[in-house]
C-alpha cells in the first residue's frame, strides 16, 4: 500500500511510514494512492459474513500487502471483538449503535485497531513512541484505552477544560502508567492546534518519535470504514438496499471514511452531515465558500470543532469538485435547544435514549426526509456515544432511566492526573521536552 499527501500527490510513502508520521511535514493528510473497489460478488452476499470477516475483507483490500493475512486477522480480531448493531427506531429509521466498546463510543474502532497497528510495527529496542491526541470529547478515552498498557509508547492527550463531560474526563484522566492528560485553558481547536505544531517543529521531531491518535491519522480511518460495510450486511439482511446514511459530524474523520467505503463499492444513495452550530461544512456546501470560525461549545461537545482537519480528505476524494461530493453528500445543523427537543421526541415517542449527537443526526435524518421525495431509502443515523456520558444534557425524568455500565461506575474512585496549561506552543513544547526528552 502506498500514500500521498494531500498537499503532493507526487509524494509516495508505505503504510507504517503513514501510521508513525501521522502528518506529512507539508501538513497535508496521508491518502492511499489507490482505492481498491471489492469485488461484485463479495457486495452482493456481504449478509453471509460477520462483522470480523467482514473488517478482514475490507482491510485486506484496502492495505494490499501492507501486513501478512494471518497477522491482519489477529489484529482485527483483538480489535474489533464488539458488535455494532443496527436497531430499527421506527419504519425505514435505524439506529447504528457503536457504543459497544469499551470506551463506549465510536472511536473505539479506530483506536483499538490504530494501537495494535502501531504495535505490530514498532520493533524491540525502537525509541518510544509519542502519540499525541487532542480530543473534543470521545477521541481521548478510546486512545487511552487503546494504548494503556501497549508497550515502548506514550499517550499525550490534550483535552479542552470544562467544554468535555465528567464521565469523558474520568475516561481520559484516570488511567495513569502511559497515558498522561493536559488541561488546556482553551478550545478543541486550540488543542488540535498545538498538536500540529508540534509535528512541525524540529526539535521535538527530532528528539522525540512522534505520532498522532487524531482522526488525522490513517489507520485510524481505516477501520471506520468497516462499521459502514457491516450495517449494510445487516440491512440486506432485513431486505434493505437502499441506504442513506446520517453522521454525527465534527472533525469529519467519521463520514470521511464513510465516503472512503463508497469509493471502495459500497452502496450508499447518500451521506448527510449532522452538525450542531459549528456548521462550517453545512455553510461551505450552501455558499461555496470554505471559512473556519472558533469553535462553539455546545452539548454535542465531541462536534465542537470549527476547522474540521478531515475536510481535506473528503475534497481530495472527490478531487476537489464541489459539484461532484454535492451528489453524494449533503449538510444540516441543529442548535442546542432543537437537540433537546429531539432528545424528548425519540424518548416519548420510540422509548429510546439517545445522547445528543446521535439526537441531531435523527434531526438530520428527519429534514432530510422532508427535503427528497424518495421516501423508500432505509435511513441509518449514527450514534456515536453512549447517553451515559452526558448526564447533565438530560431532563431529569430521562436521565433516571438511563442505565450506566459497570465500567463508568468504576471511574468515579480513581484520582484525576491531568496537567494544566495555556494555549501557548512555548508551554507544550517544554513539558514534552522536559517531561521525555530525555527519557
């Protein structure tokens, strides 16, 4: 497997070069070269196969020789040994659940497999590796738990103070032995900033051996894709073959590999990008015009990005033409009160609790109904989270009725490790050099 970056096409890089460099230096995105489309046949009686064989097919495809097949086995078998099913809500509504891992969120997929990735590649003896992740939310608990434990690596996440939920604080804060976390006196994207800077400094390149957890990264997306595949196994199932799909959207690594599947054959009418107010891709697709705004917090806090760093990718898989990525996918947003509202209508009306980013893709999906006149489409919203993890956006009456997992109960006893700090690169980049320089 080869890739290209997304700021030089002429640029050719192999898949574990991609994986520990995480950025180009040009500070595009790492793409593949090629995009392998699956043969007809697997398509066609993609029902017959579990989600692992299915996660099998797809990566095989996609990382060519990349990694030996027995090896590639074991490691989505480890990583990927939880369910992500889809529940009918309603008619041709559906609900694909992926917050059956650990971290009970989405990101699970892409964090477990990313870490055994990384560690199938480092080889004994090799400087450690330093994974930086900045998260809005859900990105810092499923790094943490990824990587807790993996040997000859450290996991630096960086999370914006006050603007995640308790529950997603515990997850990040809680784990100690290589996993550190860093309270930053700012905003998602300032955390997400400071990372980058970091990949482009040279004096932390060049004592430090750094990577990123971020979406940015392309083993991360890879196995997002996975997830798309086996809804449409289990919809074909049920007689299902028209899908569209809804995605909660913030730094739009989720739809991106979305549209990565569809280029590799799968069959999607179209995918519609749920946004809360941070609508700079909803905005872009009315007007044309790309602007990046200061992120807004709201309640669907792991959306709260202004400048969306997959954006580039989902450009680049459509070439940049506008006109093209406007046939396949579409942009909504919601505000903080019409996800609340949501909130109340899927409880009284399906008995269903879903957290608010999930809330504002059935939002999506119901607009989107309104606004086609093709009403026979199975519409599959995401839910990206587990309700649990955001109590306080709950009334009262729902959040009774919300059942916490045994692993959430846990955190509340462990002590809080997390440092705080500015904004400033200056500060960042001194407690990396001093706290592993020179370890």
């Amino acid at each position: 497997m080869k890739l290209y970056s997304t700021n030089n096409h002429n640029l050719s890089v192999d898949f574990p070069t991609a994986v520990f460099n995480s950025m180009p230096l040009d500070k595009g995105l790492y793409m593949p070269v090629d995009i392998p489309v699956l043969d007809k046949e697997f398509i066609d009686h993609i029902e017959q196969y579990s989600l692992p064989q299915i996660a099998f097919k797809v990566a095989s495809v996609l990382l060519q020789d990349a990694i030996p097949a027995g090896d590639l086995k074991a490691i989505i078998d480890d990583a990927i040994n939880f369910d992500a099913p889809v529940v009918n809500l309603a008619g041709n509504d559906f609900v694909l659940e992926l917050f059956h891992g650990p971290s009970l969120a989405f990101k699970d997929f892409g964090a477990r497999f990313m870490s055994r990735i990384m560690g199938y590649f480092l080889k004994e003896n090799e400087k450690t590796l330093d994974v930086l992740v900045a998260t809005s939310g859900d990105t810092g608990g499923a790094v943490a738990l990824g990587f807790l434990g993996v040997a000859n690596t450290r996991v630096t996440i960086l999370y914006p103070k006050g603007k995640v939920s308790d529950i997603q604080e515990l997850q990040l804060c809680t784990n100690g032995q290589n996993i550190h976390a860093i309270e930053v006196e700012g905003t998602f994207d300032d955390c997400q900033h400071l990372v980058k800077q970091a990949f482009a400094d040279e004096e932390l390149n060049e004592k430090l051996r750094l990577t990123s957890a971020n979406s940015i990264n392309i083993s991360r997306l890879i196995p997002q894709t996975f997830y798309y595949f086996n809804a449409y196994a289990q919809l074909r199932r049920q007689g299902k073959k028209d899908l569209v799909f809804v995605v909660p959207s913030g730094n739009f690594g989720n739809i991106a590999a979305g549209l990565l599947a569809y280029k590799m054959g799968l069959p999607v009418k179209r995918f519609v990008a749920a946004t809360n107010v941070n609508d700079t891709v909803p905005r872009f697709l009315e007007s044309g015009i790309y602007e990046t705004r200061p992120s807004v917090q709201t309640y669907s806090n792991a959306m709260d990005v202004g400048a969306p760093s997959n954006w580039v990718r989902i450009m680049d898989l459509f070439n940049n033409d506008k006109a093209a990525l406007e046939k396949v996918m579409k942009g909504y947003r919601f505000t903080d009160d019409e996800t609340l509202e949501a909130i109340k209508a899927i409880y009284n009306e399906f008995d269903y609790i879903a957290c608010p980013h999930t809330a504002i893709a059935w939002l999506a999906l119901q607009q989107y109904r309104m606004d086609t006149s093709d009403q026979e489409f199975a519409g599959v919203f995401l839910s990206t989270a587990h309700a649990c993890k955001f109590p306080d956006v709950f009334p009262e009456e729902i959040k009774a009725d919300i059942e916490i997992p045994e692993q959430v109960k846990s955190l509340a006893a462990k002590p809080k490790l997390a440092t705080a700090m500015d904004t400033g690169f200056e500060s960042f980049k001194k407690y990396l050099l001093t706290s592993y320089g020179n370890a």
